[in-house]
C-alpha cells in the first residue's frame, strides 16, 4: 500500500480588496466616458446635453481613481513599470498596461474639452472615447476569462456581467454626484428621467443575461453555472450571498421602475444611486474575494480575514475618501473657474 499526502500551501491571496476597488471604478469610468460620447451628440437644450456635465464629472472622478486602485493593488507598487520593461504581449495584464493609459489620457482630454467648451471636438474624440472604453472592457474581462483553473471566472459571461454592472453603477455614481454640481449644471428632472431610462435598459439587460446564463447551464454548456450551483447547495454562505444578492437586486430595479414617479422626492437619488452603486460593487466583491476563497483542489471553503490596514478595510475606506475629495475639488474648481459654456452652446450650433 502506497500513501500520498498532499499538503496545502500558505500563500497570498491573487486579488486583494484593492482589485474589487479597481474593477468597480474603472466600470465606472467606462460606462461614464459612454454616457458622455452620448451625451456630446444632444442638441443645445436637450436632455441629454443637460447630462453632459455630470457625466463628464463622473467620468473625470472615476478615471482618476481607478489607475490608483490598481496600482495599490501590486503588491509593489513601484513595479508597475516592469509592465513596459518587460512587455508580454500574451500578457492581458501587460496590454491594460498599454490600454488603461491611454483611456485614462482620452477620457480627462475629453473633460478638459467639455470645460473650454470645445463640443466640436469632443464630438470628434467621442469615437475613439468609444472604442478605448471598450478595450477596457475586453482587458478587465480577459483577465479574469483566461483563468482555466477556475469555472466561475472561465467563463464569457464575466466580462458581460462585469461590463453591464460598471455601466449600471456609473447610473448610480452620476446620481449621486449630480446633487453636488453647481445649481446651473446639475441635471433637472427630465435629465434624471433620462437617467433612471438608460439605468432601467442595462438592468434589463443584466436580467437578460441572467436569464441566459443560467439556461446555458441547465443546457450542459456552462461550467461556471453547475459550480455556482454546486457552491450553492453546498455552503450556506454562498446560499446566504446569493439569495440576498437577488433579493438586493430586485429592491434595487425596482427602486429604479418606482422612481418615476419619486425622483423630484428629497434624498431618493441619493438612495438609489447609492443602491446601483453598492449592488455592483457587491458583485465584484463575491468575484474576486469569495471565489478565490474556493480551493482550485480539495474540498471546503478558504476563509479570507480581511485585514484592517491599508490591504483591508482602511484601504477601502482610503479610496472611497479619494472620490469624495476629487468630487469636492472639481465641484470647487467649477465654482470658481465656471465651464465656458457660452463656448459650448457656439459649437453645438456650428
């Protein structure tokens, strides 16, 4: 008789609290820098030209945020220019090392513009915003897609849900920010309407996906559905998590097909933009820190502590102090150096 003993390594987790921080703002700012390739095209009064300035907000916020995120997130932070160093084209972290700053660098371009009123010529950079916003897109699925070794990242409908979610929270995020623009760019009632109008299509669509993910599964041709339900049946935290996070979404949408009847009530956007946010934050959350609690081999569950230092908890409340200065700064600066929109109303009629 022969006996082999496997023993488990101690090792870091992949991921830490700074990546859950990263994903979810740089969500944000690419369904931000969509709303606001939108928004540019609007005639001069129109619903979605009173979107523009709090989308170019949110969009300015979350772009800033993001990059500091993730480079928190590398453990070294220093090393960050081994990326360019030592370039790995197979690499989808290497190619974001390429692609996040040029979107960062397009998407501020495109703030600066909508503040010396040059629509002209944010009309012609919102294509590229566009198709760099996407890449975006592909890079932050793709490097969580690529991992065999785990059936609920290898999956296509990662990057679809981690797409529809960024966007559905950067609704939420310009609801929320919207209240501390100035009184002359803050976005009226029927641009909330607006607003609450594209939040309610990417919820449908989420639900939409869903739908198909979970058919696929019960098909046979979606691995990452049989785990989830195996982790479901197994572990009641998993149970717990994933009943409220379905009874967390569907408050949540219908906040969203309440509200329009409720968005001129006093602290309801607050609310509701604050609920988009958390439910996608939510998300990530159980991505990326309760699946790497599940062993690759083996059985039973990896318990993540989470520390309370600058890995942790103060970590996170670090970058959430981080937006709320970069929205005091920016809603400051506007007060005191207003955007030239008599610039902007000019070029929207050239």
């Amino acid at each position: 008789m022969q006996i082999i003993e496997l023993l488990t390594p101690h090792y870091e987790v992949a991921w830490l609290p700074w990546a859950v921080q990263y994903f979810f703002l740089v969500g944000v700012a690419t369904g931000a820098a969509l709303l606001v390739s939108l928004c540019v095209y609007g005639q001069v009064g129109s619903t979605l030209q009173r979107l523009l300035p709090v989308a170019v907000l949110t969009l300015a916020v979350s772009a800033m945020a993001a990059p500091v995120s993730l480079l928190a997130d590398l453990h070294q932070p220093a090393r960050f220019w081994h990326f360019y160093a030592h370039f790995t084209p197979w690499s989808w972290m290497s190619r974001g090392a390429l692609l996040l700053p040029l979107f960062v660098g397009l998407s501020l371009g495109m703030c600066l513009l909508w503040w010396l009123g040059q629509q002209r010529w944010m009309r012609w950079l919102a294509p590229v915003l566009v198709l760099s916003a996407l890449s975006i897109v592909v890079y932050t699925g793709a490097e969580m897609m690529v991992v065999r070794s785990r059936p609920l990242w290898n999956t296509l409908w990662v990057p679809v849900n981690l797409a529809l979610t960024g966007w559905l929270a950067a609704v939420g995020m310009a609801m929320v920010i919207g209240r501390f623009l100035p009184s002359s760019l803050r976005p009226d009632t029927p641009a909330l309407h607006a607003l609450r109008s594209i939040g309610l299509g990417v919820a449908a669509l989420l639900v939409l996906v869903a739908m198909a993910w979970a058919a696929s599964g019960l098909l046979g041709m979606s691995p990452s559905f049989n785990e989830a339900m195996r982790l479901m049946r197994e572990f009641p935290v998993w149970r717990i998590t994933m009943i409220g996070s379905a009874i967390f979404g569907a408050i949540v949408v219908g906040a969203l097909l309440r509200g329009k009847h409720r968005l001129e009530a006093k602290g309801f956007t607050l609310i509701l933009g604050l609920g988009l946010a958390a439910a996608a934050w939510a998300f990530r959350w159980a991505l990326f820190m309760g699946v790497q609690g599940v062993p690759k081999f083996g059985a039973g569950l990896y318990l993540y502590h989470m520390p309370l230092g600058g890995d942790g908890l103060m970590g996170m409340v670090g970058v959430a102090g981080l937006c709320v200065a970069l929205v005091a700064m920016v809603t400051w600066a506007l007060e005191v150096f207003p955007a030239r929109s008599t610039g902007t109303r000019a070029a929207a009629h050239a």
